[in-house]
C-alpha cells in the first residue's frame, strides 16, 4: 500500500500470502476469498481486489451508456434498498449485509484504465452504477481520484458519475480538467429532502442538504450536475409534494436535469428492505408485497403516477430529463492515450 498526500493508495501487497484456494470457487469468487485484508474499521473490512479490467460493458440497451466503471465492489453507504446487493453473489456471498461490510478497493485501477483506453472505447462510459465512487473508503484509497486522473490526461470521451458522496467536491479540480475536453455530468442521488427519512433509508449517506450544497459547488464550476431521485419508493418518497419539494431543491442548487425511476427489488434488496418495512412502515408491507409479488420490476397505476408526477415537476421547474450537452463530440484520444 502505498501513500500519497497523507491518504493511502490501493496496491496488492507482494508479502501477502494468500490463503489455500478453495476448489470451488472460480473466477471473481476465487479472487475475492484470495484478496488481503488491506484495513478494517468497526464491522466494515477493507480488502484490495485484484481486477483484470476496471473498464465494462454494459449490455443493457436500455441503459443510455456503453460501458461503467466501479471503483470498488460493495457499499458501505449501506442503503435498505440498493439493487446491487446481488453483485456480491458473484463472489460466493450470499448474505446481503456483507455487501456493506466487506468493501472491495480495486488494485492497480488507474493502470488498468489507462491500458484500456488505449484501444478504440465507443460509447458513453458511466461510474458508479452499483457501488458509490465516494463512499467511505474512497478518503483511505483514493481509487476514483486516481481514475479522473487518468480520464483528464484524454479528450473526446463521454462520462457520467453518480453519487450520493459530498466528497466529490475534492475532486473539483479534476472534473473541471475533464470537462473542459469531454463530455461530463455529475449525477448527485437524492432520493428525498427529509433528512430524517434519508437516514433511516441511506444509513451512512451525507445528508441531503450537503448533498445539495456539493451539486451546488459543482454547478457553479460549470460542471453539468443533475439530481437522480432513484429509487422512488411507492408510498414512502413517491407523494406529489415530496417530488415537489426535491425539484425545487434541485432548482435552487443549480441542476439542469432531475430523473429518477421506481424502486425495483431483486431477492438481495427485499431481504433487506422488507425489515425495514416491518419495522418502520408495517401498514404498507401488504402493498409492498402486491406491487412486488410477481417481479422485481412493479408495473401499474402506481408506477405510472410516479412517472407522471415526475414529468409535472420537471416541467413546473424548467428541469431537463437528462443531461444535455451542445455541439459534436470531438474525439481526440488515441494521440493523447499513444
């Protein structure tokens, strides 16, 4: 592990010697069991991940980018209701808690990114589609810092980072390198105003006021910012006022585009969300298992009253839907990645 500017870097530490393989796990798993313990704080253990690639394609063609970028694997924001639960799974953990308790730093990650964007990248590129660049462990490990640095050496490319983090702030410096020769939008998560609500869905989450203010600081950067209010739990942070009060917010802060959709729940997410229901909402758990009996995705009058009210107060506050960029793109980085 190496040090710089006071913060620690990730690196895989040659004296570690990796316990015996176990037979059945292959792949990511294998990697996953053979990782050292690089730090640990309360319940939450950090270990370094060796990667073969930090670049992915994506191969959903409803996602409206080409390829995403996770500086880590696990999240220790530790959200009831996180979808991406279920990426631990393919490490050989089954339990949904250890997502946010065992936090996976990716090693040599900037070199990795610089050898992949040597070779032609078409497409939009997105970071943090399953796990928060800003999270808790990104002050010990700086892994998404040393990527920016890597994208703000290229020019012509497009990227979009999402974060619940007021932490991207120390990155200012880099984001306004990377803009200035790529397309770049910030996407700050907020799923309500309430703090005290956002506490008991988001346990570790910064609260939103200071999520406001980061998007605040960016937008006046002349960074393109916009708030992602997903998910937008059905009776819980779906109300008309509530989505109204979130888009005036994101108004007041600068964003030029407010978007969100409604919360899907795969099998990891309900083992941790239902709790949550029974405990704190238990008059809507007989709704949520309606909604939620048939598919992780609901569909119905609910659904389309979300989106509708969304819509309504995109155009009440002069909200795109998306981030918007005008002119061609340039792409300009194979000399400048030679």
């Amino acid at each position: 592990m190496g040090r710089r500017n006071g913060e620690y870097s990730v690196v895989l530490i040659e004296s570690y010697i990796p316990s015996a393989t176990v037979p059945s796990l292959v792949g990511i798993a294998r990697l996953a069991a053979e990782s050292p313990v690089i730090s640990a704080k309360r319940q939450v253990e950090y270990r370094s991940l060796e990667s073969r690639s930090v670049l992915n394609r994506c191969s959903n063609p409803r996602m409206p980018f080409s390829w995403t970028i996770n500086p880590y694997r696990g999240c220790e924001i530790g959200c009831r209701y996180c979808y991406a639960r279920y990426t631990h799974e393919f490490m050989g953990m089954e339990d949904g808690k250890l997502f946010e308790t065992r936090i996976y730093a990716k090693s040599e990650a900037a070199a990795l990114l610089r050898r992949d964007l040597r070779r032609p990248i078409a497409g939009a590129i997105a970071m943090g589609t399953s796990t928060d660049p800003y999270q808790p462990a990104e002050k010990k490990f700086l892994v998404t810092r040393e990527l920016f640095e890597v994208f703000a050496e290229g020019s012509g490319r497009e990227l979009s980072i999402t974060t619940k983090g007021d932490g991207v702030v120390r990155d200012l410096d880099l984001l306004q390198a990377i803009s200035q020769r790529n397309r770049l939008s910030v996407n700050i998560t907020i799923t309500t105003v309430d703090a005290d609500l956002a506490r008991l869905l988001e346990p570790l989450a910064p609260r939103p006021d200071l999520r406001l203010a980061a998007l605040s600081a960016l937008a006046d950067a002349g960074i393109q910012t916009g708030v992602f209010a997903s998910p937008i739990l059905p009776w819980i942070t779906d109300a008309t006022g509530q989505l109204e009060d979130l888009g005036r917010a994101a108004q007041d802060a600068g964003a030029r585009y407010l978007t969100g959709g409604t919360l899907f729940l795969k099998d990891s997410a309900r083992q941790e969300f239902f709790p949550l229901l029974r405990d704190h909402f238990p008059h809507l758990v007989s709704d949520y298992e309606r909604l939620y009996r048939w598919d992780a995705y609901p569909k119905g009058g609910r659904v389309e009253r979300i989106e509708r009210t969304l819509r309504e107060v995109r155009e009440r506050f002069g909200l795109r839907a998306a981030a918007v960029f005008a002119g061609p793109l340039i792409n300009s980085q194979l000399s400048l990645f030679d």
